[in-house]
C-alpha cells in the first residue's frame, strides 16, 4: 500500500528544518529504522554529502539513520533495498534529469507503490504528480521528459502563493501561470500553500496543515480545499 507525505517545503518561516512536520514524520516512518536520501535536487552551493548531513541531523531526533543516494554504487539497487525514501527539495528539472541518468525514476515509483514510505518535500514534491510541468524552477538542464513518478493522479505547484493585494508588480501570478497551463493539458493541478501537505495511504489522499489548498482544474473556477479533505476523487 502506498503510503506518502508530499510537502510543500521542508522549512517555515522562524523554523528549523522539518522542524513542523517531525511529529508527522515519526509516526509514518514508526517502522523504519534507516532512510534512504536522494540529494540529487541542490544545483550547488552544497555538495551531496552536506545535504545528506543536514537531513541525517534532523532525522537522528527521532532515531532514523540516514544515508545518501549518491553514496551507493549501484542506486537502483540502494532503491529496492531502502526501508523508506526521502526526496529533498532544490531544482525539480536537475532532481528529474538525474533520477533518470542514474534509473531510479522507475525504481522510486515501484518501491512506493510496494510499500516503502515516501517523504517528499518541494522538488520532491512535485515529483509525486503526473509530470514536473507546474514546478515554480528554472529550467537550468533539459530533462529526458517531464514525466515524473504519478503516484497522485493529477500535478502539484508547491510553494502556491496567492497574489498580494495592492501589488503593483505586472507580472503573471501562479494561478495565471497554471492557468496558461490547462490552455494545453488536462490534468488537475493542486496549489499547496506554505505548511501544507498531502498524506496519501494507499488510494487515500488527505489535505493536512494549517492552511488550506487551491485547486485548478481545466474548464473551472479555481477553488480552495480545506485542510482534512479527501482528495482521492481527483483525476
């Protein structure tokens, strides 16, 4: 069954890092005790091993080891074998490239749907849907394809921020932004504000956090989802 936590950031505002969702995260890794990360998102000014680090000191305040995907010789492998898996956030379209380059997209998506706990958060996030195509990054590399891991049947915009009243920047919103995208593609996409996350147990798939979501959908009103709703009737 799968059974994942998809995050819109892994920091608040005044926060440490994962420091809001670490009670969550003890209780959906409970039978874990080691964690497999993917550093593969941070485009540079920290190597591999700092962010392995990072998340290694985070996740030993509720006695889970840690050891990064770029340690292993052979990632599929260090996949299979993973008691749970952790995708941090940086640049969805150089997180996307390299799970390819190293053929772990596949090997991510059916660890998840055999069971293996998934935390995902930003990047690693927006992973989790259908395709990458509502990522708020910069497209610094040019991924094999946009496809992504489609455990969720439908996209994600993490990071989701809502217009600032009085503003007089001229510049597009992101509903403008994931408006322009169903001028062309069908899938819903979810807009998940800053605190928020998706807890998905098998078919299941709950709103969590404070706030709540905003959902857009090709040929509606966009509409916003308060927190506990059951999403599984999305596609």
């Amino acid at each position: 069954m799968k059974k994942l936590i998809i995050a819109s950031t892994s920091t608040l505002h005044g926060g440490a890092y994962l420091e809001y969702l670490l009670p969550t995260l003890k209780e959906h890794f409970k039978n874990s005790n080691s964690l497999l990360f993917v550093p593969y998102a941070r485009p540079g000014g920290i190597s591999h091993d700092e962010y392995t680090l990072k998340v290694a000191e985070t996740f030993a305040d509720i006695n889970i080891t840690v050891k990064g995907l770029h340690e292993f010789d052979n990632p599929v492998d260090a996949v299979d074998n993973a008691e749970a898996i952790f995708v941090g956030g940086g640049n969805t379209f150089l997180l996307v490239t390299q799970l390819y380059q190293n053929n772990v997209m596949s090997a991510i998506k059916e660890a998840v749907k055999k069971g293996t706990p998934y935390l995902g958060s930003s990047a690693g996030s927006n992973i989790c849907g259908l395709t990458m195509q509502t990522t708020n990054d910069m497209p610094i590399i040019y991924p094999p394809s946009f496809n992504t891991l489609g455990l969720i049947p439908f996209n994600l915009n993490p990071h989701y921020l809502d217009p600032v009243e009085g503003s007089t920047h001229m510049g597009e919103t992101r509903e403008t932004r994931i408006n322009e995208f169903h001028k062309i593609n069908p899938q819903p996409v979810l807009g998940l504000r800053e605190g928020s996350w998706l807890e998905v147990n098998g078919e299941q798939i709950i709103l969590k956090g404070n706030l709540q979501a905003r959902l857009f959908r090709q040929k509606h009103q966009p509409e916003e989802i308060k927190t506990g709703s059951d999403l599984s009737w999305l596609k």
